[in-house]
C-alpha cells in the first residue's frame, strides 16, 4: 500500500543517524487461500450471526449482516511502549438508513466496524477496547462510550452513504488514541475484531474489508 511505505519511511527519518530502530509488519487479515478462517474465530453478540466469507474475487473478506451480530477476532501481542499503528481497508454497500439514534442501545448498529482491543481478550469486561465505526449520521471525528458497556470508546471514521462502494484506506495510531480516550498509556494491545451489526436496528447490510496490517515500531529513546 502507497500510505503503509509512506508511514515506514517517516519512521526511519525520525531516528537519528547511527541509532537503530525495530520495525516490524504483520498482515493479519488477506491473502485468503492461506486459511485465514484458521486465524480468526468467530464470536456471535446476538441469536443471529452474520456472514463471514470471502468476496467472489477471493481478495477480501465479505460481511453480510441481515438482523444480526457477531464478530471474527484473532490474538495479537503488542507492547503498548511500542508505536503501533492499524492499517485496513473498508467499504460498505450502504449505511442504516435513518439511524439517528446510535449513541443509543436501540440504534446501536452499523454497517462496518472495526475493534482493537487492549490488556485482555475480547468482549471481555476487564478489557478495554476501542471500536472504528461507519456511521450512518453520526458525524466524522466523534467519539462516545458504547451504550452497552463502558469500556469501549466509539470513534467514527467514516458516515454517511457518500463513499458507499468506494474502497476507503484507514491508519490509526491505536496506543494514540487509546492515550487520548482513556487518558493514560495502555500496557498491551491483545486483538483485533471485525464486525456489523444490525439487530437493534432489524435491517441489513453489507461490508468489505482488506489488507488489515499491523506496523509495530520501537525507537531507542522509547519510555519504558
């Protein structure tokens, strides 16, 4: 990806001449004749689940969620000192339509999201979580608590059915972030979960998604 080696030079021009840094790249989701059901497990969050498959090309991965929930998650272990940084692409067929109310249990469902979770595994009450949405109204930029549980900070990404069927890329800072909402450093970031959700809402949609990556990368200087 154009934006990923853009990312990975800015690193190594941040170190000072004779230092050295440890960069790694782990792609976490893609490629998917290599069995990446294997990788990931599923979590079902309602009485339905959704659908989780390869595209007709083979070269992502398709959600179809129709009045249902769930999840696929897989471990990683990250050292919340390190600068870690998600990287996957997304695009929806549509959003909810008329779903003023997603800050609200009853309208608690979106057409794409996407989970880092920190110091435990996922959709467990110890652990916290930080939740990457396509929101239907909900304007780019907000964040808020999870109406359901409080340790999970919603972030919206994308809204709204403008750049339904495009291909849209995503670069978090996930131990940035995860400062800045919970207010201090996080120890570890121990998984990653894909979703959609729509059985508040009782609808259906679909989703995308591709080319997941993590890049880990710890300078010399890092605090420990």
């Amino acid at each position: 990806m154009f934006g990923r080696r853009i990312y990975l030079c800015a690193v190594f021009l941040l170190v000072p001449l004779g230092a050295s840094s440890q960069v790694r790249v782990d792609t976490l989701l893609g490629r998917f004749a290599e069995g990446w059901r294997e990788a990931w497990m599923e979590q079902l969050l309602a009485d339905n689940g959704n659908d989780f498959r390869a595209s007709i090309d083979g070269e992502a991965l398709r959600v179809r969620s129709d009045n249902s929930a769930s999840a696929i998650w897989r471990s990683v272990d990250y050292d919340g000192d390190s600068s870690v940084t998600l990287s996957w692409r997304w695009k929806i067929e549509r959003t909810i339509h008329d779903n003023a109310r997603e800050r609200e249990r009853a309208g608690d469902d979106f057409p794409a999201r996407f989970f880092v979770v920190f110091e435990g595994t996922p959709f467990e009450s110890r652990s916290r979580a930080i939740r990457y949405v396509w929101a239907s109204t909900e304007p780019v930029g907000t964040s808020f608590i999870n109406p359901h549980v409080n340790n999970v900070a919603t972030v919206v990404l994308q809204s709204g059915d403008g750049l339904a069927g495009r291909w849209i890329g995503e670069d978090r800072d996930v131990v940035q972030d995860f400062t800045e909402l919970y207010g201090r450093r996080p120890a570890v970031v121990t998984g990653v979960a894909i979703m959609a959700d729509t059985d508040n809402t009782r609808t259906a949609t679909v989703a995308w998604f591709d080319d997941v990556e993590a890049s880990i990368s710890r300078l010399p200087n890092d605090r420990h």
